[in-house]
C-alpha cells in the first residue's frame, strides 16, 4: 500500500489543464509490477532530467525519479476507490521496494512544469508554480527524512522552500538593477609647478663687499587629481519581487491546508 508522502491540494485548479506535450520531457513508461492498489503498470509517466535534479539535491541522493502523470483517470488508478485524487498532488511509497527513490506527482503539477518548461520562468503562473515546487520539495523531504510524518515533512518543505527555489528552481533571492544615478569621474592631470631658486653671493663692489642675490626658475610637475559627479549608470542589489511572491504563495498555500500538513516544525 502507498504509505506517507500525500501532499493534499486545498485550493482546486485555477489554471485550466493543458496536456500538450512537453518538449523538454521524455516519456517514460512504468515497467515495475505494482500492487493492484497502486498499479503503474501501463501508465504513461513522464519524467525530466530537472525535476530529477531537484529531487535529489532535496533527498541528498543520485537516484531519484521523478514521474509526472499526465491524466486525471490513471492519476485516480493510483488510489484505492473513493479517494479524492483530484487533490492529492504527489505521493511516494516509503515500504514499497519497486518505487524506491521514486516520486509522483499528479496532472496539476505535470501541467504547471510543463508551463515553466516552455517559458523558462515562473513569471505569470506564480501561485500554480509555487505549490508544484512545495509538492515536488515536499515529496523529496519525505525520502530525506525516510519519514511519513505529514507535518514534519511538509513543515520542511516550506521551510527550505525559498533555499531550493534559488538554488535549484533559478530564481534568486536578489537581483541586480541598474539605474540612471551620479557617479563620480575622477581626472588626473599633470600641473607645473615653478619653483624660484635664490643664490647669494659676496661680491667686492668699490672695495666693499656685498651681497647680491641672483633668482634662477626651474618647472617641475605634479599630477592633480579632481572629482567631478556626473550622470550615469548605478548597478545595484535589490530583492527579487519574483522570489518575494513565490515565497508568500508558498506560505499562503501551507496555511490553507488541512492539518497536519500546515500544523508541524522542523527539526533539520
Ligand atoms: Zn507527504
């Protein structure tokens, strides 16, 4: 039986699913002889060498698989009869050898990546992309931890969320700005100096000796430097409004879900 690794969908579809396929993905089918329960024998998964990726930096592994259903009626063969499957959006089998270091994860979240996939960026699908990341993460945390506690793993999630959003998902928490602003120019220039040498001497003049003093010039130089402040470009680091709202979509999401999924904390 499936055991743990449920991350359950509170808000239903905003965005409509679409099942165009996804270029960047390869099929994969599931060969592996399954329980009746969770049969994913004849089920067309698929799966991405990123998702993967991200996955095993979360797990701390090299093996993990991370298979994607595309269709709602296979995603509810997953499950035993009656389930609401329409909200769960990933599992794993924590006891069950034949999905070791494997990863489901439901149409809703095979649809939200397949987005981020042709358009390289969560920009303009924020909400849907932060709960496909908080399942993905979560799921992964479940084979981190080796545990099936809910609200541990999915407090986890949340709390790395940000952390492997930057890291692995490619959008960092800053970004540079460049903006019109006074910058300062500095000028050398090399500026001569006279300097005036005296020479005294005692000469006899009529018997009687004076002194007479001779003023000879000699130039050197030096260099001068000024500042001066003029208008131009000012590159500076700012927070990622990106990064804040895949954040606060994540946190907002965590809060609307049933306990024990929004109720734990986390111990790593
Ligand atoms: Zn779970």
């Amino acid at each position: 039986m499936i055991r743990g690794g449920q991350l359950y969908r509170h808000r239903r579809d905003r965005a409509r699913r679409t099942r165009r396929l996804m270029t960047y993905v390869a099929v994969a089918v599931v060969a592996a002889v399954v329980p009746a329960s969770a049969s994913a024998a004849g089920k067309q998964l698929w799966t991405s060498d990123a998702l993967n990726s991200v996955a095993n930096d979360v797990a701390g592994t090299t093996d993990m698989t991370v298979l994607s259903e595309d269709d709602p009626t296979e995603w509810a063969g997953f499950f035993p009869p009656g389930t609401d499957s329409e909200n769960v959006l990933g599992f794993v089998a924590l006891e069950y050898p034949p999905l070791y270091h494997e990863i489901f994860l439901d149409p809703y979240v095979y649809s939200t990546f397949g987005s981020w996939f042709s358009t390289g960026t969560p920009q303009g699908n924020e909400y849907a992309f932060s709960i496909a990341a908080l399942a993905l993460i979560h799921e992964s945390f479940h084979w981190r931890l080796l545990s099936g506690d809910e609200s541990t793993v999915n407090a986890c999630a949340l709390k790395y969320f940000p952390y492997y959003i930057a890291k692995d998902f490619g959008v960092p928490e800053t970004v540079t700005q460049t903006t019109t602003g006074v910058v300062p120019v500095t000028t050398t220039k090399s500026v001569p100096v006279v300097h005036v040498k005296v020479v005294k001497r005692r000469v006899k003049v009529h018997g009687k000796w004076v002194v007479r003093t001779k003023r000879t010039t000699f130039t050197t130089y030096t260099t001068e430097t000024t500042t001066t402040y003029e208008p131009g470009p000012v590159t500076s680091t700012v927070a990622n409004p990106l990064f804040q709202t895949l954040v606060a979509d994540a946190a907002s999401f965590y809060m609307q879900q049933p306990p024990p999924y929004n109720a734990g904390t986390c111990t790593v």
